[in-house]
C-alpha cells in the first residue's frame, strides 16, 4: 500500500517516504548477519503470528529397492507451534527539523531512521543465536539437540584451524556433508587472523577454503564462542511473517513519532546440523 495513503497524517511527502524506507533497509541490510547464511521462507503477511515447525532427527539414508514399492516416508519426530513475535524500535522526526528541510530545500536527515533500523536489525540477530527466552525459541547457540566442540586456546598458532577442522567432521559424523557457514564473536574473528605457523598465510583464509558458506561475527555473541552450521532449508530456515518496515504512528508535542517493525523467527529443524564452539570454562 502506498505510505501517502496509509498514513495520510504523516509529515512526510512522497519522496520523503521513499527516501526513510531506502535509509531503514539500507541500514538493517549492513547490520544482519543472519539472513546472509539462511534460508528465507516467506513473507507470509502481516496478520501471521505462529507458524509450525517440523524438527528432524539424524538424517539418515535414502532407501534401496527393485521397484520403491514400499513407502518409506521421511517424517519428523516432533511438530512445534512457534511464535512469530514483533521486533521494533521507534525513533522521532522533530517538526523543526523537516520545516528546516522544506524552508532549505534540502532532504530530510533520517538518521534517527538509520539508528533505529541497525537496532532492530541486531535484535533479529540476537534472537537467531541466543534465542527469545519470554517466546520459548531457542537460539543457534542453546538450541537442545546441538553438537558441541571444547575449542583449544586460539591465541596458538593452528587450534582454530584445527578446532573448525573437528567441528565440520563432527557435522560430517552426524550425516550433515554441508555447506558450512562460520559464525563467531568478535573476539574469535580477531584471534582467527594470525598467521597460519609454517605458512604465509593467515588461519582464516585456510579456514575458509573448508567453510564455503562465509565466515561472519556477530556482536550478539558474547565472549569466545562461535558456531559452525551445516545451511541449507533442510536444516533451518528465518521465517518472516513481514519484512522491515517503517510505520508512522503519532504526534508527540509537536513532533512525529514513527516505527521501525518486523516479525521473524528462527526455524531449527534438524538441531544437529549446529556445532557450537565453546570455551574449557
């Protein structure tokens, strides 16, 4: 629907509209890490508020036969109803600064726009690894059912190769061939980039030659820990019931009052394509 016709008591002309949802999308794209390694399944519409969710055990094999007269069904071992809950952050617009824009003929500065956007943006992600404890989800780093790694000290030239290296073959154990992505904090991410000892080469470019998929950090992951995932929509996928947006919502003493929402939640269905990497302590 067009925002002119939403939100007809808006302060805003069209162009100023297109202006604030290009800063709100531009500004949550740069911040979400998520999405850059997940399936997307939707938008379903605004209205969507639980969605199912089928969750798998090991995956198995396939099943040999003359002519498949058998049926031989891949089924889940538990269906779950899963909350789709409302992430948003508002900002404020101050009618002095637009009547200076229209007085200047210059744009509207959206920054308020940008800040609130990278702020919902990082919610998301933090529901995607940590989970929503008020909403019963759980995250990519205490989903139960997840395979675990004990990491060596990464301050030691190998052991985050080597730590990635047994991670993948306990996803490989488990059946999960890949591709893999590589999530860690900021403080893994930096002790990632040391020299590989014997090479001229940093551990992390060795690291990705192993993890197609990318490797990100995340600020929502706390302390030295990381998580490596077996992708694709077999495994997981981000359901959205609707993407960012931005919504005018009131007139606060004089000035504009505006949303920045979105409604998501994270889809685990095979927990055991998820090996986290955690710390002796």
């Amino acid at each position: 629907m067009n925002k002119l016709n939403k939100f007809s008591d808006s302060p805003l002309a069209g162009k100023d509209w297109e202006n604030l949802d290009d800063t709100v999308i531009e500004s949550a794209k740069r911040q979400l890490i998520g999405r850059r390694f997940i399936d997307i399944y939707g938008p379903l519409g605004e209205g969507i508020q639980t969605v199912t969710n089928d969750v798998y055990g090991d995956p198995g094999l396939g099943t040999l036969g003359y002519h498949g007269e058998s049926l031989q069904m891949s089924e889940p071992t538990k269906r779950v109803n899963l909350t789709i809950p409302l992430l948003y952050k508002d900002f404020m617009l101050y009618w002095r600064d637009l009547q200076q824009a229209k007085s200047l003929d210059v744009p509207v500065d959206f920054s308020a726009a940008a800040n609130a956007a990278a702020q919902c943006a990082l919610l998301e992600d933090d529901m995607i690894f940590n989970g929503a404890e008020q909403f019963e989800l759980e995250g990519l780093l205490n989903v139960k059912g997840r395979v675990t790694h004990i990491r060596e000290d990464w301050k030691k030239s190998g052991n985050a190769f080597s730590d990635v290296v047994e991670a993948r073959n306990k996803l490989l154990r488990m059946g999960h061939s890949g591709p893999y992505s590589l999530i860690l904090s900021p403080e893994l991410y930096a002790l990632a980039h040391r020299v590989h000892e014997g090479t001229n080469v940093l551990e992390i470019d060795h690291i990705r030659e192993l993890v197609t998929d990318g490797i990100y950090q995340s600020p929502v992951i706390k302390g030295e820990t990381g998580v490596l995932v077996a992708t694709g929509r077999e495994n997981l996928d981000l359901v959205i019931a609707e993407d960012i947006d931005t919504a005018y919502m009131d007139t606060e003493n004089m000035n504009y009052l505006f949303r920045v929402y979105e409604s998501t939640v994270l889809r685990i269905k095979r927990p055991s394509a998820i090996c986290t990497l955690e710390s002796m302590e």
